[in-house]
C-alpha cells in the first residue's frame, strides 16, 4: 500500500477527522497580516468571520495569533 493510500484517523479536541479532504480556514489575529481580508481583529469580527468560514463548509479554525514576516515582534504567551 503507497503512502497516500493509507487511512488515518485524527483526533482534534475530541472530533475524529478521517482520511480524505477537510477544509481549514485561516483567520489572522494580527493587523499586519498579508491577507487583509484574513484579519480578525477584535472578538465581533473574529466572530463574524469564523461563523462566515464555517458556513462555507470548513471543518477547521486556524486562528494565527502571531506574525511571521520577517522583522516582526514576538509576542508573549498572555497577550
């Protein structure tokens, strides 16, 4: 068996995601994101987005909380 033929089962928070495709959408918590349609800043519109991301069928929330453009500032666990 080819390793793309292979199943798998993967656990995420207790919802179990089979092989095959999942959509995964991406929403940005910083404002300098390259994709400004993306950012989700402040709590309404993260909302609003993931509500909008999920009634498009994805499956999963990727909530990027820290820039990885070069030069950019690290941030601290509690921000």
């Amino acid at each position: 068996m080819s390793e793309l033929q292979r199943r798998y089962r993967l656990n995420i928070r207790g919802r179990i995601f089979e092989s095959g495709t999942h959509i995964m959408a991406i929403l940005n918590a910083t404002p300098d994101s390259f994709f400004e349609e993306s950012r989700a800043m402040g709590t309404d519109r993260a909302i609003l987005l993931a509500g909008a991301a999920l009634a498009d069928g994805a499956e999963v929330l990727d909530i990027g909380g820290q820039s990885t453009r070069p030069g950019c500032r690290p941030i601290c666990a509690e921000e």
